[in-house]
C-alpha cells in the first residue's frame, strides 16, 4: 500500500507516519524531514531551502520535486507515504507524472483534517527531540524529564518554524497552496478524509479502518 498523507501543519502527519512505518513497515518520505537533514548538514540542497523553512514558505517547485524523483527513485519495491508531499497543485500533477515514469502507483491519498483554531495551540507547544525525531507536546505529551527525550535522551527542542510568527505564514501558505489539493484528490481519487482530533491511537486506529476499506 503506498500513500499520499496530507493535511495542514500541526495535523499529526509526522506522528502517523511513524505509526504506519513501524506497524505496516512503510518507508516514510518526509519532504520537511529531508529539508532538515540537508539544512544540518549543510549541503547545496540544505543551503538553498534554508531561508523558506525559516520563514514557513514553500521551497520551489522544482528543487521539490527533484527531490522526491530522487527518493522515489531509489525505492527498492518498498511500501511509501508521501508525508507533506504534494503541498499545491503542480506538485500533485508533476508527481502523477513521475510516478507513471517509474512505474509505481499511489493507492489512496489521505488528508487529515484538524480545524485551524486547534492547529495554532498543538503546533506552538510541540517540541522535536533533535536526535530521533520523536513528538512531544509541553500539555498533551510531554517528555518524563523536561528537555530530555524519552526514547532515547536526545534534547527536545522547539523547531525554529514552530515560533508563532512563522505557524501564521505556514497556515496562510497551507490555505492558499495545499487545501485546493483537496479538491484535487477527490476528482482525481482515490481519496480518504480522516478526523485528525483525539489521541494519537484513535487517530491511526481511524485511519487504518480507513484503509483497510480502501483496500479491499
Ligand atoms: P513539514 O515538516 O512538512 O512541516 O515541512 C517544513 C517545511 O519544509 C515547510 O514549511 C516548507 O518550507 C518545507 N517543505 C516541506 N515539504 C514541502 C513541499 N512539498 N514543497 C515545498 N516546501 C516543502
């Protein structure tokens, strides 16, 4: 099964991911995550998209999906999500091209859905641990010892994006780019809507039910 997940930021599309790759072993294609990497460790790719992730806009089109070509091209049959890729209409059309040229096939897209008044308080107090990656909340979920991670002792840290001035340019970049994508998967289909609000484990366990009727 391979899946487009989509959804505005702070909708938990990093969570699930990492739900599904661990219990449906998918490989996880994070867009934002590969951006990070690069950034850290400073390659051209990193250079060049360091100063729209710091201002929440999107990075170009064409370095973008260059990207992806080259992730998706290096799958070796494995399982993917699609985790905050496509975010607008060219990405989803150029990916439609790219996916018949190498021969793979998406079988359903997915979007998220949390309400933008929830989105602002769930994304100012998340907090990334900087080693593994894993998602802490300072209410909802946060780490036994502050700062410190549970899984595996790394710093949790606020990412730089997550600073309030720069959620608003994101959720405004989110209204403007990625929601008509919503429109466009559903034309173009197959296409799942899942209520993103509750726990993390209600959360997957809707969205499983949900693919498992897609499947069958
Ligand atoms: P995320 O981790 O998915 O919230 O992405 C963090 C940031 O990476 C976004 O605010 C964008 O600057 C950049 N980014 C991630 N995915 C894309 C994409 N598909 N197109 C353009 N920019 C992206």
């Amino acid at each position: 099964m391979n899946l487009i997940l989509f959804g505005p930021p702070g909708a938990g599309k990093g969570t699930q991911s990492e739900l599904l790759i661990k219990r449906m072993h998918m490989r996880q294609i994070s867009t934002g995550d590969l951006f990070r990497a690069a950034i850290k460790n400073q390659t051209p790719l990193g250079k060049e998209a360091k100063g729209y992730l710091d201002a929440g806009k999107l990075v170009p089109d064409s370095v973008t999906i260059g990207l992806v070509r080259e992730v998706l091209g290096q799958l070796k049959g494995q399982s993917f999500i699609l985790d905050g890729f496509p975010r607008n209409v060219a990405q989803a059309e150029a990916l439609g091209e790219l996916l018949k040229e190498l021969n793979l096939k998406v079988d359903t897209s997915l979007f998220l859905e949390v309400p933008l008044d929830r989105l602002l308080g769930r994304l100012a107090g998340r907090r990334i641990c900087k080693n593994c990656g894993a998602v802490y909340h300072v209410q909802n979920k946060p780490p036994q010892k502050e700062g410190v991670c549970d899984t595996c002792g790394g710093p949790v840290l606020q990412r730089p994006d997550d600073k309030e001035e720069v959620v608003r340019t994101r959720l405004e970049t989110y209204e403007a780019s990625t929601k008509p994508l919503k429109e466009y998967y559903k034309a173009h289909g197959p296409y799942v809507e899942v209520n993103g609000l509750g726990t993390s484990e209600e959360v997957y366990e809707r969205i499983s039910k949900a693919l498992q009727v897609k499947a069958h």
